[in-house]
C-alpha cells in the first residue's frame, strides 16, 4: 500500500500532467535543504507535529522502503518522501515531501488547493512560518498552470526562488514573458 502511495508521490513531482480534482491542484511548493539525516528528522518531525495538530494523517517513508524502492525503480533514490492528507484512509494529500535522484538532500514540498481551501491555506501559512525559522534557505519553486513543477534541470535559481528556464517554456504551456519564466537580465 505505501509504496503505490511512494511511487504516486515521484510521480506527482516528476513534471507530468494528469488529470486531477481540483483539491489535488498543487499551489505552492518550496525546495528545503535538509542534506543529512537529522536534518530530515527535524522537518519530519515538524510537518507532523502541525499535520496531527491541523487534524491530518501523516505518513513517510522509512529508509528502508526508500531504498526498496530504489532497487526496484533505480530513478525513483529519494532520501525523504512523506506526505499528510485529510480523512481516513488514503485520503486526498494535502502536502507532499520528496527529494530525488537529481536533487538528493534538496526536499521538495508541495501543497495541494485542498477539499477546504481556507483550512488549506491557513496550514500552509502556520507550517511554512515554522520552516523558514529553522531551513531560512528554503526557496520557492514555480508552478505551472497545470499545478506541475518543473524538472530540476529546467529550473533557474534566482535570489527571489526558481524560475524556469525559457528553453522549456512551450513545453508548460506559457509564454517566455511570464513570470514564471527566467529572463535574464539586460545587459
């Protein structure tokens, strides 16, 4: 059951579009440093302190299904991957965590619109406040229209957060004149 939920979690942030509910719809993201294993306690043990206290389940990935995983799916190396949702059971996830092969050590997370958006928005707010205090370096990632987030290699990463490198801006669906879309600097 949790590694159909592990691979649903790489695939979510993998760059591909599918079809979703719009509560699934992704809203913010962020990359936190967390480079050793203490520093992925830390944020774990943070996202499920304020998920339990909001009302969320919460669930990640011990080293050991991480690295299951990695045998089987070689792509899919992650050293963090947690996600907390509303409901029981599986329930819609309303964050996810993960880095990857090609951002080991770099946390991902991302939050979905949620079945209430208020409750949502104000779980992101009180949980993003607490990471910045502790991973200050933390920086926002860019989503796309579709609610994807780039790949890392079609990333910039500018003094205010990412920004996606023009060669890919076709490919999600926006113009190189967004703001989603790196422009360097006129010189």
């Amino acid at each position: 059951m949790w590694r159909a939920l592990l691979i649903g979690v790489f695939l979510s942030v993998a760059g591909c579009v599918v079809p979703q509910p719009e509560s699934l719809q992704t809203v913010a993201a962020f990359e936190i440093p967390v480079p050793t294993r203490t520093d992925r306690a830390e944020l774990l043990a943070l996202v499920r302190q304020e998920a339990e206290a909001q009302g969320l389940r919460f669930y990640a990935a011990s080293e050991e299904e991480l690295r299951e995983t990695a045998e089987v799916i070689p792509q899919s190396k992650r050293t963090i991957s947690a996600a907390a949702w509303r409901g029981a059971g599986k329930g819609i996830p309303e964050i996810t965590i993960t880095d990857g092969h090609d951002h080991l050590g770099l946390a991902w997370i991302t939050f979905a619109k949620g079945e209430d958006v208020a409750q949502a928005s104000r779980f992101r707010e009180r949980l993003m406040g607490r990471i910045l205090l502790r991973w200050p370096e933390t920086t926002p990632l860019p989503v796309m229209p579709a609610g994807n987030i780039p790949l890392p290699h079609q990333l910039i990463k500018t003094p205010n957060g990412y920004k996606l490198d023009p060669a890919y801006a076709s490919s999600f669906g926006v113009t190189t004149s967004s703001p989603l879309v790196f422009e360097p600097e006129a010189g």
